[in-house]
C-alpha cells in the first residue's frame, strides 16, 4: 500500500423512496481508499454497506432510489474525476475498466445460456478493444490466473455446470479482466465452504498485489475481515459508527455495535452457554436512540464460559441413557450413469456405510464441504431421500421399513429446519397459517381456534409476537423467518429435529440470536438435534459430539472439542485451519507480514 489516494468518498447521501416513507439507507458516509489497500466494510443486513458499493458503480435503481448528495471522486491514471457528476455513458467507460464489482451470488450474476468463456471475452471485447482470438486466449490466462481447473473446458462450459468456488473463480476473472485499479467484492465468499473461502481470499490477495489493485470487501463477518483487510469501516443504520485499522478494531473496539459484531461470533478456544450479542452491548429507547451498555467484549464472553466439569458432567448424563437414534450401515446412492437399456451402469454414493447414534438431548454435529453427503444423510434420516440400504431406528423403530401411515404418524416427533426460510414458507400463506397448517393435518388440538392460541405462544416462544399471524413471509427479514420456521417445526411437538444449514444464510448476529434460540429450546422441551453445516465453529459451538463427512463417508467422529483440539485426520485438520479466526495474535502477525514487505 502506498500513499497515494485511489478515491475519496466525501459526505455521500443515497436514499430510497419507499411506501413508508423515505429511507437513508447511506448517511453522510466519508472514506478515502489508497492505491494498493483493502478496506473492509463490515455490518448486517440493512446496515447501507451493499448500498454504498453500488453507489460507487452508480448501480443505484432509480426510482425508487438515489445518490442525493456527495462526492465520489476517482484519481484515474489521467486525472481526478467526480463520478457523482458524470453522465451514464461516460461512466460506462469506468464502470468494469476501472471499477470492477464481484457480486455474492454468482449464478445470479452470471448469464446461465451464455457459456462462461463467452461472458468473460465479452467483458474483454468491450473494454479492451480486443479481436475474438486475443480475447479467448487472454480468458484462458485468466482462468489459469484465479486457478480453475481445466481452463479450456471451463471456457465452454455453462455456469450451472461449477461448482459455487469455481463460479465464483469465474466472477473473479471477468472482474479482474481489464485490470481494474478498485476491485469491489460484496459477500464474495458468503456461502461457500470455509477451505473456498481461504483460497478465494488468498485467490483475491495475489491477485491484487499482481496489478496493483485496491480492494473494497464487504461483508457481515468480521471473522474474514480480519484476515483480508488492511482497515475496517463499520457501518450501522446507513452510517459509519467506527474505522480504523483491523488491529485497532480488534484490539479495542470503541462502539457498542463493533462490540456486539465482535463477540457474537462462535469462539473455537472456549465453549460459550450462549453467544454474546448485539443487544447485549447496546440497546434503543422509545424513540430510537441508542442507549449503551457498558461492557467489554471478553467480559461479555467471560460471563458465559462453560467450565470443563459441567461439559463433562453434562456428557456423562447424555451417554448413560439409552440412544434415541441409531443409524446403522446407512447408504444413499443416486445413478449418474445408464447404458443404452437404462441400466445404472454408475452411481454417485452420496451417503456410504454410515453409522452413529444419537442421545436424548444430544446435539450431534454434522459437519464437511458441499457435497460431502452431509444433507443427503439427514434427509435420508427422515426418509426424504431414498435408501438403498441399512437401518434407521427410532427409539428401536425400523423408520426404512415403516408403511406410509406409520411414517406420518412417526412425523409429529422427527422434524427438519431448512436453510432457506424463504423458500420454506408459502409467501401466499400467512405465517400464522403456515405454523396451523401441521397442527390441522395431524389433527392436533380440537378446533382451529384452540390451534390459534398455541401458534400465538409459538411465535412468542421464538421471540416474535401473536400479532405478526397476519402477515405474510416477504414483510419478516431472514433472521424473524428462520424463527418462523422454528415455530413451525415445533408445532407438532416433536422431540427430535434435524436443523440443515439453518444459520448459513444469515447475518452472524442474527445467526447468534437463532443459535442462542436453539440451545434455549433444547433446554426447555428436552429437544435432540442434529445440526448440519459446513461452518466448523457453528457446529462445535452446538455439538456435544461432531461427525466429520468426506464423500459420503464418516472421515472422524468424537467429543467436538476434543476434535477441534486435536483432529486426528488430514482433512479434520485442513477444515479448522480455513476457518477464519480473527485471533488478535493472527492479526498482530499479518499486520508484521504487510509492514515488513511494505518497507522492502
């Protein structure tokens, strides 16, 4: 990083005209980024960091949103430049050429009938003036560049033919195609794999310091900001509450926000009762004004540390009884390949030989990399996938064996909590319906009245209220319709329920408050959990005990904390170290690292 400075934000102003009224979604927002820096920007949901780097690219949809105030001037290779000022076509010139964006989810920014070569020479052809062989040759270069496998197929081939890692590879190359002096990267690693995510992030810091380049990354995880970024900016309600460099951040962050961010993230040294979060540091009065609690992190999380006694007495109570759920030899095979008379001739084992078992109590934890078998398993578990072989037992039930009416009678007890609450839900069905909608199939309770009344306590037991019956999925955020679908699965007061990625998609203080939710409720009903997720920390965080999945088959399996401690397989060892940490000490070594090359 050098001294020079690539672009200065200066009092920006976008707002949005909604129909409740007009929204400052950034707020007299003022940064200045230099040649050679990564900025982090860090906030939830809502938290105008997004809106900021559309703003930047003048990305703005208008209606019903505008930048309407500031400055956003760019030093270019020629002269400065007021990009608030300049008109549509003239912006198209920088827009790619001189700022490049990475979108989080690339399938949805990658044109799915255009192979992914034809959309990286296009980016190349427009902006660099290059003949259709230059083009694909230098797509090739770049693909080889961000380390895609097999670059020539990867150049006829369609997006949804990669995997998540290698689509986003391909964001990557078309970003960085015409060498941009600032690379704009929002959530570029969101939901990807821990070990995606290390080498994108690593993909992303060599890639910069090849052509010089500034990055400004976004993101709700300060986890990742701190092995990526050089300062971080931390944005709540459209403006900025706290920057400064990662190590000052870290170190001794100054705003209750920062505070709650920091600490709401699942610690892998110790194990919490619960998770600190945002509220826990600040709150608001009856007309919005923030109210701050004063605490420091660590004494935050010292107040919830589990000693290892009380885990171990807890352990030993779980252990001695008999096991709820025995899963025996379990395989879920799916062809992938038929001869000409459709005979199977292949199969993809997406589940192999499997056995555990599971207390009452328990939450098992299920962790590995997409497509590692993980959610097949859990799905075959409540018989949503087919076996091909093996034994389900529940509370020494057969579930394999078990005729259609036995099953549905079996369902009141076993439910699962999806990732995506969106999709979950019915958005032409009221959530107090769709929580009723069980109780009504399987005749729980005597009348839709008395039904009703439970989904009113439901919704109050996940910390909603009984007047939201009414409303419809689109007008909660991702975090309320996750405890929706909470409310649902406990309608049929199940005992057992299997939670798949439920926390994957959501902000990391949103995510605490579910986590805290769930540990809550199992304390309460008594409930036993598998929990799935490729997120390491998440799963120790929950576990008792941890089952590691590689291609279908259990890789390791124990104690959570003994694994994490000491992981006896290559790959076990590999996951925990891609996770990002945000250790002071890690940062403190980074930051040496930077300087010393710096000064070189």
């Amino acid at each position: 990083m050098d001294n020079k400075i690539l672009l200065e934000v200066k009092n920006l102003e976008t707002h949005f005209k909604t129909e409740e009224g007009l929204v400052k979604a950034v707020n007299d927002v003022s940064f200045d980024l230099y040649r050679g820096e990564t900025i982090g920007i860090v906030g939830e949901s809502g938290s105008g960091k997004s809106v900021t780097s559309l703003s930047i690219m003048r990305l703005i949809p208008d209606p019903p949103g505008k930048i309407v105030g500031g400055q956003l001037i760019y030093h270019g290779k020629d002269k400065a430049v007021d990009l608030v000022k300049i008109d549509e076509e003239e912006m198209r010139n920088f827009r790619g050429n001189e700022i490049a964006m990475i979108f989080q989810e690339p399938m949805t920014s990658l044109n799915p009938v255009f192979t992914c070569g034809d959309q990286v020479m296009e980016a190349i052809t427009l902006h660099q003036k290059k003949s259709k062989e230059e083009a694909r040759q230098l797509t090739l270069d770049l693909f080889e560049k961000v380390e895609l496998p097999t670059p020539e197929r990867i150049l006829t081939a369609y997006p949804h033919q990669l995997s998540g890692g290698q689509k986003q590879r391909v964001m990557i190359a078309m970003a960085m195609s015409c060498n941009p002096d600032i690379l704009i990267a929002d959530e570029p690693t969101t939901a990807l794999d821990v070990t995606v995510q290390k080498t994108i992030l690593q993909l992303m810091e060599d890639l910069k310091k090849k052509i010089d380049a500034s990055i400004i990354f976004i993101t709700h995880d300060l986890g990742v900001i701190a092995e990526i970024a050089d300062r971080v900016i931390v944005m709540y309600r459209g403006n900025i509450v706290e920057q400064g460099s990662v190590l000052e951040i870290f170190r001794n962050p100054k705003h209750p926000y920062t505070k709650g961010l920091l600490a709401c993230r699942p610690p892998l040294g110790k194990r919490l009762s619960k998770l600190p979060t945002v509220a826990d540091f600040m709150s608001e009065d009856d007309d919005g004004n923030m109210i701050e609690i004063d605490a420091s992190v660590e004494e935050m999380i010292q107040k919830v540390i589990i000693k290892p006694e009380e885990t171990k007495a807890r352990h030993k109570k779980l252990y001695d009884q008999t096991p709820v759920l025995e899963v025996k030899n379990l395989r879920t095979w799916f062809p992938s390949k038929k001869n000409f008379f459709g005979k199977v001739t292949d199969w993809v084992k997406a589940v192999d030989d499997v056995s555990f078992d599971v207390y009452p109590g328990e939450t098992l934890g299920l962790v590995g990399e997409s497509g590692c078998g993980k959610t097949t398993l859990g799905r075959t578990i409540l018989r949503l996938a087919p076996a091909r072989d093996g034994e389900v037992l529940f509370k020494g039930r057969d579930i394999l064996t078990l005729a259609k009416a036995d099953m549905m009678e079996l369902r009141k007890e076993m439910q699962i909590i999806f990732q995506d609450p969106y999709s979950s839900l019915n958005p032409r069905i009221t959530i107090g319906n769709a929580i009723m909608e069980p109780m009504q199939v399987h005749g729980v309770l005597g009348n839709d009245n008395e039904r009703k009344e439970r989904v009113v306590e439901l919704l109050e037991t996940v910390s909603l209220h009984g007047h939201h019956f009414n409303r419809y999925p689109h007008e909660f955020s991702g975090g309320q319709r996750q405890r929706i679908c909470i409310a649902r699965a406990l309608a049929l007061n199940p005992k057992f329920i299997i939670c798949d990625e439920s926390v994957s998609a959501l902000d990391v203080s949103v995510q605490a408050q579910v986590l805290n939710l769930l540990i809550d409720l199992r304390e309460q009903f008594q409930f036993t959990y598998i929990f799935i997720s490729h997120d390491l920390s998440v799963v120790k965080f929950m576990s008792d005990r941890m089952v590691v999945m590689k291609s279908g088959k259990i890789e390791e399996m124990g104690d959570a904390d003994e694994i994490y401690n000491s992981p006896e397989r290559a790959y076990t060892q590999k996951l925990i170290s891609a996770i990002p940490k945000g250790e002071l000490s890690d940062i403190e070594a980074r930051a040496a690292r930077n300087n010393a090359q710096s000064g070189s």
